[in-house]
C-alpha cells in the first residue's frame, strides 16, 4: 500500500512538474539559439566590417599609387573569349571528324567544371602534331588579324595608357599558347606576358604543352613570381583587371582587384567581397 502511495505521489509531482521543467528547458534552449543567432549575425557583421574596410582601402588607394597592372585578354582586353580564338584557329587546320567530337567532349567537361585544363589543351592541339612552329605562328597571326586586332575594348585601352603614363609596370596574362598574343604584345607594348605553351621538339609541334596552362593557380604562382623574386616587389602594389572565377586566387591577393565583364561565379565574388566591378563593351577605333 505504501509503495502504490508513492508511485501516485510521484505521478501527480512529475506531472505538477513538468510544464514547469519544460518549459525551462525550452526558455534554456531559446536562449542558446538566440545566443548562436547572436554569434552568427556578429560574424556577419565582422565580415561585413572587414569587406567594407576592405572596400574603403580599395577605394581611398589611387591608381598612381601602385606599380604594377596586370591585365587578364580573353573578355577582358578584347572582346574575345579564348574559345573564340581556338575556333578561329581550328578554321584553319584540318581537324578530323573524331576531332570534333573530342572538341565537344570538352566543350561539355568545362560546363560542367570537370575539365582538366591541361588536358583539354592537348586534346585540341593532338591534331596539330608534327606542324612547323613557322607554321603555328602564321595561322596565329591571321587569328590576330581577323578575330583580334579590331575587337580591343575601348576602356582598357585608354586604361593601360594611363597606367603607362603612371610609370606602372605593365603585365598581361591569358590562358592561350603564346603564339596567339605575339602581335598584341607587339603593338600594345606589354611590358611582360605570361601565356600557355605549345611544345616544340626541333622545331616541330608535338601537339602537347610545354609545363602547365596559363590558368587558375598557374597563372597566381607566375605573377606572384615576378613581382615579388624577379622585382622585388609586393602583390599589395598590383592592379588586377580579371574576368574569369578561374582568376579568384589572385585577385583576393593584390592590392585592387578589378573585375571586368565577370562571369557569374566571379559576379558574385565581387559582390561578396566589395571588389570594384566594370563593363567593357565599346571597341577601340583606329
């Protein structure tokens, strides 16, 4: 009897109870999520702080302040995509019916961010094996005359005129192989290039890059390379024009990151980060 007293007595406190443990319980677990809201929303608000103040250390800094500018080509210095310029040039090889297909398989790889750079390259110049380098150069040259010369924006180059009247040092890098750039490093007068490179073996293509491309953390290495071991320079003092996501590991090391005509993936980078954004749209006219 006095065991079946208890149970009751217990039964009629846990059930008097518990309303009031639980909701204890629930104003404890209130509490913790308002407090990790609380941390989040203050995370927020530092990087926010920290983009701003980044924005600001941007914006307070003049162009004549820095030393160096670097100019990413493709969509950025002329209208033309490097896809563009390696259609030009299948135009004039002779590329089987295989080709077209490994050309597409590709194609659908860089959709899908699957493509290996390097691979890709050489699946595309495997059909110019056993060529001249003489050979290469002209039909690089006549790419440079009907897809190139004519569709140089406008705003870039007025831009690298005044960073040139400055007395910034002037670098320009792309993906492509360097043939392809000859005659605008030529006439633009940059005053270092970095490019992909076609290998040759006694003056004949082997259809295979010498290194790797000219791309991503590639091209950050390089840069990074010549300014800060062959001039002695900082990454702090380098203007970047950039249009590309693959172009996101530099540009969040130099002092002014600029994206122009960015693609989505770097749109949204530069939103994120306060990065000065630019549209290029109108040509240069002789």
């Amino acid at each position: 009897m006095d065991f079946l007293k208890k149970k009751i007595i217990s039964i009629f406190l846990l059930s008097f109870l518990f309303p009031f443990i639980s909701a204890k319980k629930s104003r404890i677990k209130k509490v913790r999520e308002n407090n990790s809201i609380t941390k989040d929303i203050n995370s927020d608000n530092n990087k926010s702080d920290n983009n701003k103040k980044e924005e600001e250390n941007i914006s307070k800094r003049e162009d004549k302040d820095f030393k160096y500018v670097v100019f990413d080509v493709s969509n950025c210095f002329w209208q033309k995509s490097l896809y563009d310029l390696l259609m030009s040039f299948k135009k004039r090889i002779k590329i089987p019916f295989r080709g077209y297909l490994d050309l597409l398989q590709c194609g659908v790889s860089y959709t899908f961010g699957t493509l290996d750079a390097k691979k890709g390259y050489e699946t595309f110049f495997k059909y110019y094996k056993n060529k001249k380098e003489s050979e290469v150069k002209e039909k690089c040259k006549l790419v440079w005359e009907n897809d190139c010369k004519n569709y140089i924006y406008k705003d870039a180059y007025e831009r690298l005129q005044r960073h040139k009247k400055d007395g910034l040092k002037t670098i320009m890098v792309d993906a492509g192989i360097s043939q392809l750039y000859d005659e605008l490093i030529k006439n633009y007068k940059f005053d270092y290039a970095f490019t992909s490179s076609l290998e040759f073996k006694n003056g004949m293509s082997t259809g295979k890059l010498k290194g790797e491309p000219c791309s991503g953390k590639q091209k950050y290495k390089l840069v990074k390379k010549l300014i800060e071991e062959e001039l002695g320079g900082s990454l702090k003092d380098v203007i970047f024009y950039a249009n590309s996501h693959n172009d996101i590991m530099l540009l969040e090391h130099v002092g002014k990151p600029i994206a122009v005509n960015p693609n989505k993936k770097l749109q949204k980078k530069a939103n994120k980060k306060g990065w000065p954004v630019l549209n290029f749209s109108e040509l240069k006219k002789d």
